[in-house]
C-alpha cells in the first residue's frame, strides 16, 4: 500500500465490530464496497474474494491463512486453498485487509479498517494480540529517518511483550503458548 492513504470504507465502521462478530448487514456492505473498489480497478469480486471477505467480517481476531481456509472450505467447498492465499494477498494489496506477522513465523489477517492499518503487540506468554494505533511508534519512525534514513513500516509485525495480565502475575500458573488466536466463529450467517 505504499503510496496510498488510510482506506476508507464508507458506510462500514469496522472498528466498532471488533472483538465480537460483524453484524450481518455490516458485512453485506463491506462486500458491496469491496466489489465497487474492485470494479474501479477493472476486476470483480470472484468467489473465492467473496468467501474470504466473509470469513474476516464475520470471525473475530486475527486469523492465520489455515483458519481463514478451513471456514472457507466449510462455506464455499468449491474454493480451492491456493485461491484463499491469492485472494489474502489480493485483498492485503487493495488495502481492505492486514498482515501481521506474529511470533514464530505465524501470519495473521484481518479486516483493516476505516482507520488503515495499525500496530499490534502480542503478549508471548498468553499469546493475546492488542491493536494499537498507529501514532504508537511516530517518534520512533521520527528519530529512525531523522538519523539514519530508514523508514520504518512497523505494520507487517506484532511488538512482543506481556500483556496485562500476565506482567501483573495473574497468568503466572499457565504455560507460555508459542500463539493464540480469537476462536473461530463456528456459525456463520
């Protein structure tokens, strides 16, 4: 997205669904308005485009590619898993969905949002993932150009620490897990 504004997806506010599922009619629009910025480019908005954009607005959190291909394999058994992939990066590229690289190689998607991306940070003991604004890191962005004439895109990844919980000790009696991710909604509308 380099080059290009915060995306704005206009009658859809999808920062006030997260962390519970998108209504029903908010993701109707938010596909209609898909389709209409697809369009504009020249393309439409093909199954698998469809069940993937689906999938995001009506699960919460951030899913790896596995997750988001098992619930399109269980709504669209026709989309193959290459398709889902294509689709992730097609969108990422449109600027309607996120990356986040989490710890231990993990990739996760989600819708961006009217705000464009955002930051995330990821407690390593518990694996909870935060969204956080962007302006987070904007005097670090700062001193990096200012000093060493390095532009920093610290959306592709998640900061690591502990969350709340965990640093105030009340997640001391469980194991560390490598990554957690929000459950995957079982029913879809």
């Amino acid at each position: 997205m380099a080059g290009q504004g915060p995306v704005r997806l206009s009658g859809v506010d999808v920062n006030t669904w997260r962390p519970s599922v998108m209504p029903p009619a908010d993701a109707a629009a938010l596909l209609d308005e898909v389709a209409a910025m697809l369009r504009a480019k020249g393309e439409r908005m093909t199954a698998p485009r469809r069940a993937v954009l689906t999938v995001l607005a009506e699960t919460a959190g951030h899913l790896t590619m596995e997750e988001v291909g098992a619930v399109v394999a269980a709504i669209a058994p026709q989309v193959h898993r290459a398709s889902v992939y294509r689709t992730l990066v097609a969108l990422c590229d449109l600027g309607v969905v996120q990356h986040v690289h989490l710890g231990h190689g993990a990739t996760a998607y989600h819708l961006t949002g009217v705000g464009g991306p955002h930051l995330h940070a990821q407690c390593r003991r518990c694996g909870q993932i935060l969204d956080l604004p962007a302006t987070v890191l904007t005097e670090v962005a700062a001193s990096l150009r200012e000093d060493h004439g390095f532009e920093l895109d610290a959306t592709h990844v998640a900061l690591s620490g502990l969350c709340a919980a965990c640093s105030s000790g009340t997640e001391q009696d469980q194991p560390a897990k490598a990554h957690q991710h929000s459950h995957i909604a079982t029913h879809l509308h």
